[in-house]
C-alpha cells in the first residue's frame, strides 16, 4: 500500500509539475506575443491616375498578400522544405526536436535545427532583436500561443508575408514582383521553389550572387516536392530542366518626380495626418494628380542654366502648375537637382512683389462700384503716413488707368490704392484665399511683406482670375487607399467665391495684355497665356535682384514660378529679374502645347460682359477749316483733322470765347464737322479735342483756327 501511495503521489506531484509548466508556457506566451506585431510592415505606393508608380516609401519593402492569392503550389513548397508536419503539430514539432537532438548527439555537433514555421515566425515577430539565452525558451512559448490563438492557414499567410527574401524584399508577393517581375500568383512551380529555398538562407542561396547555389537548393526543393507526393515526378523533372528564369524588375531612380512627392508627403502629413513612418509601415496606396509628361518638362528646362541669371552658381527655382477647373496638381519641382528631403522651395515663402497687386489691390478695388478697369487713378510719387511710393523707373503720368498701371506694373497707384479702398478691406479678399499676413502697411501692395507667400499660395490665388472668380485648394493627392485597398480618402475641395465673375474676366484681359506688351512680354509663347511678373530689389546689392516671380495661368493650367538664392546676402544676388521666370514659364507651356495643344485664346463666359480695349488718344491733331456756301447763314465752316483709326474716340468742337470756351458740338468716330451759321464779319477760332469714352477723359487739344474769308 506504500508503495501504490508513494506511486500515486509520485504521478500526481509530475501531473501538477506538467500542468504548472504548462501553464507558465501560455502564461509566458502571452508575455511574448504582441498582437500589434501580427500587423506587418508594408511599403506604400505612390502613383500617378494610370497605375505607374512613381515612388515608394517603407522600413520593409513588403507587399501584403491574403493567402488565398498565394498558389498552393507556393504554399507547399515553404512547408515542404522548412516544416513538412506543419499541419501536425501544435507549435512545437516534438518529433522533429527528439530527432535532431539525437543527431547533434551522434555527430557529437549541432546537425539540425527543429524550428517549425511557427516558431520561425514567432522569432521573426517578437524576439529578433533578443538576444538572451531564454530567447528559444521565449519561442517556444510564443509559437504554442500562436497556434492557440491563429489557424493554420493564418501563420502561414504572415510567414509567406513576413520572411526575407534578400536585396532589401520582404514577402512573397514583393520577392516575386522584383526576382520575377510578376505576382506571386502567377509564379510557376520552378519559381516558387526557387523562392522557397531562399527562405534558409537569403543572401547564401541568391539567385543573382550565387545562381548555382540558387539553382541547386531549387531542384532541392522540387525533389522533396516529389518524394512527399505534392508534384509528380513529370512536373518535378521539367521544372528541375528549367534555368532560373529571373526577370528583375529595376526600380530606377526618378530624380525628376521628387519635388512632387515631397509636396505628396506634407499634404498626407498636414490633411491626413500620416506621418513618414505611418507610411513607410502602413502600406498605403495613394494616388496622385501628378501629369508625368508636365512634370518632366519641367524638370528638364529646370535644368537649363540659361534660364536661372545670377553671379555665381545655386541659383534656386520652383515651379508649381495646376488644373484650373479641378485644383489638381499637376507639377511641382521643388529646386534645381532637388532630392527627396531637400528645402522645397514650393512650399517655402518668398517676397511676392509685383505679383501681389492683382490679389492684394486691383481685384479687391474692382469688387467696388467706383473702380473699373478704366477708372483713373494717380500716377504720382506719394508719401502716406511716412510710406513713400514711388515707380521703378521715377517716371509718371500724373493720372493713368488701372487697366494701364497694371499693365506696366507701376507702383505709386497701386500704393493709392490700396489707401483708398482700406487695408483691411484688401486683406478679407486675401483671407477668402486663404493667404493670412499679419502686415498692417500699405507695403502690402508691393508685396512687401514681413514673412512673404509660397508659390503654391500664389497658384491658388490666381486661380479665382482663372476661374471666374472661384478660389479651391490645391491637392496633390487624388485618392488613399489602405492596406485592405479600402478607399479612405478621395479629393473633393470646395470652391470659395471670391471675385465676382466680372472682375475677374476684366482680370483676365489685363493679365493677358500684361503678358503681350507689359512686363510678361519677355519670351515666346504662341497660345493663351494671362499673368504676372514680379521682383524683389535685393537688400544688400543696389540693382540687383532678391527674387524674380512669374504668376499666370492659360485656358487649362495655373502656374507659378520663383527664382533666387537661397542664402541671400551681398555674395548671392540675381543680375535679372521678372523677364526670365517669363522666359521659363513659356518654354515650359510651350513643350506642353507639344502634346496637349492648349487653347489659343480664353473663352469668355456668357454672363460677363467683354472688356474694350484701350484706347490711345492721337497726340498731334492737324486741324484745318475752310468756308463754303450753305446753311441758314448762306455760309457754312468746314473743320477737317487727322484723327485715328479707332472709331470709338469721340472728338469735342470747341469755339473759342472769352472766359470759358463754348464746346458747340461732338461727332464719334469721324474727322470732320460742319458749322452751320458762320458770321463772315466776326471770324471765330476753333479746336478740336479728342475724348476717350472708357475713361471719360479728353486728350490733347488740336492746333486753333479761324473761320473767314
């Protein structure tokens, strides 16, 4: 009887040691496993409307795959050669690990691992970075609690997901796309062993550093594929006939596209709140509005020295363009040679100059009944409130209109300006365009401002001119998909009206005449194109230039252009201005042209009515009179003057008088005028003025003469 207590004791006292291992087993697993790591690392993709992809971003470059997209054939050849019990056992291969612990004995050695393809993936997942003598311990632990917790067919999708495959891949899907440049689901039976005998040993078994190692494990693989009865002896053979039929997909570098995708990831960072490691983990796809042919335009020309003028080299650049309708970004560099991570100078803020006005003065002004394009202002050198306004090159005209101030870019009426019709005034229209400034003076109107605008806040104000009057925000990013490939986000800006859509035709015709014959004239460029120039004196060098801007827009597309240094002191100054990002904007439009036959002329909506052109009042009129039979006084006088060809100017008849002369007639678009009652007896002296109706404003007068005999 003591011996059967002692026994029974005995058991009991081993079952509660099993049971109390066991439980610290799983007690211990769930200590190893974190549940966050069954997410893997995915590579997010950044492409353009039609599927090519022009960047990647990740810590591993892994594409996830859902295991009923991995060919059985592929699945079977990884648990044949890594865990042929794979679907036996618990975790643990008891039966393997007698077995190789026998065989290290004899060979007196370590022969054979026992690591079954959970525990291979548990290693993976949690306990790669330890390095501690627990750490088989710990796997044990932690492939028992997956098993617990995961089917089968779930540790071997994150297997074939998480494994390494060398040259930087993760994951069957990813390995197939670079060693065979399809995917994983097309894979034949040959590639998907070659792949699976990698799994030992990655960089040893490589097919492009060691393609007879490579080929070796392969058909090593088909064999045992034979033997265990998963492929005939027929496919084993013709596979293992095969060469290793690589097909490698090189992903070449596009210098061309950086200055997009860093504006891509500001805007997931700022509007979606993705960080670069959120991307680089999350295996997003996010497309973009990206125009390749656009974008690579103008990055060559942006390669061009002899559009960037300064006295030593680094000159800078950035170029923005968009769609007008749609807000999309369809091109942005973001410097000359710009690298990923490099200043974006798209995004940085630059002293606007003369680009301000049409935003900052004539658009809000125009809004007003008591301003239109011909209405007449000074032209004057002012000081207000100790802000004193003067034009670039010190001449005025004493009055001009604002269709010509704008035109020839002057100073000193924009000033008046922007006085007349109130700073805070000016700065709700910027605000509707979401350009927020802190500056209170009247510099504004010059664009002087203390922190300055960016282009792209430059191409999305122009674009209310562009748009009858509506201002969106820009997006380079048109979709985001997750990793599931569930659509998260799709663009859809709302519009904002700004500038009624009169205004901002009336802008649109003066911009465009700025482009002929003012300031953007400099250049070729055979379509439509309306816009601005401006340029920033430079503070440390008299006559030369800090910053050279081009803003403007054609039927379809709304751009942007800076140019400069980026350190700007006495050793770093442009020597030209505003004339050459003109010079770079219409090559630019004109290689699109190319391909996009853009419009030749703007299309004027039907609601608006259509801007005049201006009228030029003749300087020299040469009157002449004489006398001829006619009219109550028997005698008639007969004015005649050399006027114009434009047939809107009105010309006054004035008979001289003393005190006020008596104005006793007009007559529109014609050259001569008929006195009905002449009085032989008191000659009467006459002139002629001209008068143009758009600003209501009359010109020179003609020489004077006599009517007699």
């Amino acid at each position: 009887m003591k011996r059967i207590k002692w026994l029974v004791l005995s058991f009991a006292i081993v079952a509660v040691l099993v049971l109390t291992g066991y439980a610290a087993v799983l007690f211990g697993g769930t200590l190893v496993v974190d549940k966050d790591e069954l997410t893997l690392d995915a590579t997010t993709t950044i492409e353009t409307a039609d599927g090519k992809v022009i960047g990647r971003l990740f810590e591993e470059n892994r594409i996830p795959v859902s295991i009923d997209k991995i060919p059985e054939h592929v699945q079977e050849a990884f648990v044949t050669i890594e865990d042929r019990r794979f679907y036996e056992h618990e975790g643990v291969d008891f039966r393997s690990v007698i077995r190789a612990v026998a065989e290290d004995i004899a060979a007196m050695s370590k022969v054979e691992g026992a690591s079954t393809i959970t525990m291979q993936l548990a290693k993976n997942l949690f306990l790669h970075n330890d390095k501690t003598w627990m750490r088989k311990t710990k796997e044990v632990m932690a492939a028992i609690q997956l098993e617990r917790e995961l089917s089968k067919e779930r540790i071997l999708e994150l297997y074939l997901n998480e494994i390494y495959f060398g040259q930087g891949v993760y994951g069957v899907e990813a390995a197939s796309r670079f060693y065979f440049s399809k995917s994983v689901n097309d894979l034949t039976i040959a590639e998907g062993a070659l792949l699976a005998g990698m799994a030992k040993g990655p960089n040893g078994y490589s097919p492009i550093d060691h393609p007879d190692k490579a080929l070796s494990r392969r058909n090593l693989v088909l064999q045992v594929m034979d033997d265990t009865g998963k492929i005939s002896t027929e496919q084993r053979k013709k596979a293992q006939d095969k060469s290793l039929g690589l097909n490698l997909r090189e992903d070449k570098p596009n210098p061309w596209a950086d200055g997009y995708i860093d504006l891509v990831l500001q805007e997931a960072q700022t509007e979606h709140d993705l960080s670069i490691d959120d991307l680089k983990q999350g295996g997003y796809r996010i497309i973009v509005n990206m125009d390749k042919k656009a974008q690579k335009i103008a990055y060559e020309n942006f390669k061009e020295d002899r559009f960037f003028p300064g006295n030593t080299k680094g000159v800078q650049g950035a170029f923005v363009m968009m769609e007008k309708d749609s807000g999309k970004i369809t091109a942005a560099i973001g410097g000359r040679d710009y690298q990923l991570g490099d200043l974006n100078h798209v995004t940085v803020k630059r002293q606007p100059g003369s680009v301000m006005k049409p935003i900052a003065v004539y658009g809000p002004a125009m809004m007003k009944e008591t301003y239109r394009p011909y209405s007449i202002i000074p032209d004057q050198k002012i000081e207000i409130n100790d802000y004193t306004a003067t034009n670039y090159d010190d001449q005025y005209a004493r009055a001009v209109t604002i269709y010509d101030a704008l035109v020839q870019s002057k100073n000193a009426p924009a000033v008046w300006l922007l006085d007349q019709i109130g700073i805070s005034y000016a700065k709700e229209y910027l605000q509707q365009m979401d350009i927020h400034i802190e500056d209170k003076g009247l510099a504004i109107a010059l664009g002087g401002l203390s922190d300055g605008l960016t282009p792209l806040q430059m191409a999305e104000s122009y674009r209310t001119f562009a748009s009858r009057g509506k201002a969106i925000e820009s997006t380079a990013i048109n979709r985001i998909y997750n990793r599931e490939q569930k659509m998260i986000f799709t663009a859809n800006p709302d519009e904002t009206q700004v500038f009624s859509p009169q205004v901002a035709w009336n802008m649109t015709e003066m911009l465009t005449q700025v482009v002929e014959d003012g300031t953007g004239s400099a250049g070729e460029y055979a379509k439509a194109l309306a816009g601005k120039t401006g340029s920033t004196e430079h503070p440390f060098v008299k006559g030369e230039y800090k910053d050279a801007w081009f803003v403007g827009y054609t039927p379809e597309y709304v751009s942007a252009l800076w140019m400069g240094y980026g350190t700007s002191d006495k050793n770093h100054y442009l020597t030209a201005g505003s004339e050459y990002p003109t010079r770079l904007t219409k090559a630019i439009f004109s290689e699109l042209d190319k391909t996009k036959n853009l419009a030749a002329s703007f299309t004027k909506p039907d609601q608006v009515e259509g801007l005049p052109e201006p009228i030029e009042l003749p300087d020299n009129i040469n009157l002449k009179s004489k006398l001829a039979f006619g009219g109550f006084s028997f005698f008639q006088g007969k004015l005649n003057w050399t006027g114009s060809q434009d047939e809107r100017i009105v010309y006054r008849i004035y008979r001289e008088e003393k005190g006020i002369d008596e104005r006793v007639g007009e007559v529109k678009g014609k050259s001569e005028y008929i006195i009905d009652s002449v009085n032989l007896f008191r000659p009467s002296a006459y002139y002629v003025v001209p008068y143009n109706p758009l600003t209501k404003m009359e010109g020179k007068k003609s020489n004077t003469v006599e009517i007699s005999l």
